[in-house]
C-alpha cells in the first residue's frame, strides 16, 4: 500500500458525496420498480390506490437530481485516479468501496433468502413477488459486480468500458424515471386528482355539518352561511382551485343536495379478486358508490333518515325515560 498519499477534504468529500447519491439513486429505483410492478401485476393494478403518494414522489425527485450527481462524481473520482494511480489506495475509497460491496452481496444473501424462506413456508409466489426478487437481485448483483471490478482498478484502465456501463446504467435510470411519471401521470394530473380528492372531503365535511345542523335545530340550513358557528369551531371550506364556495341546496323538508366542479372523472377499478377486507378497498368503494363523479360540475342528492338521524330533542327526551 502507498502510505504517501493523504485524503485531502476534497476527496474525502468527493467519494462520501458519490457513495451517498449511489445509495439514495438505489433506493429510489427499487421504490419506482416496485411501484411499477404492483401497479402492473399486484394488488394495486386491482384497487388502484394512490399513485401520487409522498414515497413515490421523492423516489422520482431524488433520481432526477441524485443520479446525475452520482454519475458525475464517479467520472471525476475515476479520471483522477486515472491521473493519479497512487490515489487507489486512499482509504475513504477503500472504505466505502469495500462496504458497497459487502452491503450489495448481504442484499443479495436476503433477497434469497426472502425466496427460500417464502417458498418453504408454501406461501403462494406471486408474479408480483418474483418480480420483485428478480429486481433486487439484478440490481445489486450489478452493484457487487461493478465494486469488485473497480476494487482491482478495472474501469481506471478500461474508460470505454466504463462509460459503456455508466451510459446503459444511465439509459435504466431514464426508463425508470419515464415509468414512474406513467404510473403517476403528469403533475398537471397530480394537481387535478389531489384538489377533486379535497373536493370530496370538503363535501363529506359540508355534509357532516349539515346533519349536525339538523340534530340541533330540527331543520336543514337555508344556505352554507347558517353552518358557520365560530363558538364551536365550525367552519366551511371553498373550493381548492377557484377559491369559490361550494353549492348548497335545500330541496325538500329532509332532502338537499350538494354540487362541486371536478376537474377529472373519479378513476375507477376492477372489483374481481379484491380483498374486501383492505380499508383502501373500503374508502374506494365508498367513494365510488357514494361521490363518484365525472367531469365538470356534479351535484349528489341526500336525503336525511329521521330513523336515523334524530335530533337532539328526541334523544334527550328518550333519555329521561
């Protein structure tokens, strides 16, 4: 080993930096593959459940500006090394080296056996599951593969094999990247499906207030206006786009209906083979049956059940008895 050279800040910096755009670019490609693979042939693609979630999110954020650091960092270290032989044998570059390839092979250990052990337990092995074995073992096969190569100063030597290798990674990260907006749509969509989300919940909140104002008063609100009680803390969202209130209606002794403008329809999904006892299946069900709506403005009719919905009066009275 050359003792004579010393790791100044800039190359402790330089390895620790493309190390940990290394492990945060893995991360998140598992986190959109997987992603894809449920949505593709999981449960997902059967009860579509959120494909904007914060997770998803940062996985494509953190690819799109990680990865292009990591790649960058990795062409500097090695065209250094490349002009300085001698800096092979730092030891943050040992060190970090060393322990990428210890933690690609241990990931590669438990991704089989995740399989083994699934397996012998006769657990159904899903298209879904293997798939997902699959990605980790390729992936982290690549990464031992690649380590251990430099571990030998393979790609010091042989740059039009390493920027093979570094444009075909790059060429994966795309595809990766480009699948997860497929998955989640554009953030146009995003926007759209995230304010007709709100949109539901301020009319489900709207028709909360509306039942208690009848449980109270023994009739319904002639506008949105009576529903605002600042001495109980009531209060009455507007739309999440225009800012505009949401239309009230009351049209009968028991009956009023409620009317919004969606920006897109709500998105539908298969019933066959789903698992009634998953709440995502439940909210969508709900949402389906009781909010769904297409494009444009749409307006739900209720009726209040006096059976069900008695007012405080009554209750009270019953008490007493």
């Amino acid at each position: 080993m050359n003792e004579r050279i010393k790791a100044t800040p800039k190359d402790f910096f330089l390895w620790l930096g493309a190390m940990v755009a290394l492990y945060l670019s893995v991360g998140s490609v598992v986190a959109v593959t997987f992603e894809y693979i449920e949505r593709l042939v999981g449960s997902s693609s059967i009860i579509g459940y959120d494909p904007y979630s914060g997770g998803m999110q940062f996985a494509i954020a953190s690819l799109i500006v990680v990865f292009p650091v990591y790649i960058i960092l990795t062409r500097i270290l090695n065209q250094d090394i490349r002009r300085n032989p001698e800096k092979k044998e730092l030891w943050i570059r040992r060190w970090l080296v060393f322990l990428t390839v210890f933690l690609a092979g241990l990931a590669l250990v438990i991704d089989l056996i995740v399989l083994l052990y699934t397996f012998l337990g006769g657990e159904q092995l899903t298209a879904a599951f293997l798939l997902k074995v699959v990605t980790i073992f390729v992936l982290f096969a690549g990464i031992f593969y690649y380590y251990l190569k430099d571990i030998h100063g393979y790609w010091e030597n042989n740059e039009k094999q390493s920027k093979m290798v570094g444009g075909g990674v790059a060429l994966v990260v795309l595809m990766t990247i480009i699948s997860g907006f497929v998955i989640m749509g554009s953030p146009a969509t995003q926007r759209a499906l995230r304010e007709d989300d709100q949109r539901i919940r301020d009319l489900q909140g709207i028709q909360s207030q509306v039942t208690e104002y009848y449980r109270t008063t023994e009739e319904l609100p002639n506008s949105l206006e009576d529903l605002k009680d600042p001495l109980v803390g009531a209060y009455i969202q507007n739309d999440p786009a225009t800012g505009e209130p949401y239309e009230y209606t009351a049209t009968g002794k028991l009956t009023f209906e409620l009317c919004a403008t969606f920006a897109l329809p709500l998105p539908e999904f298969n019933e066959k083979g789903i698992d009634p006892s998953d709440w995502r299946v439940r909210d969508l069900q709900q949402k389906a049956e009781d909010w769904g709506h297409g494009e444009g403005r749409t307006c739900f009719e209720r009726t209040i059940d006096p059976d069900r919905v008695k007012p405080y009066k009554e209750l009270n009275e019953a008490l007493r008895f």
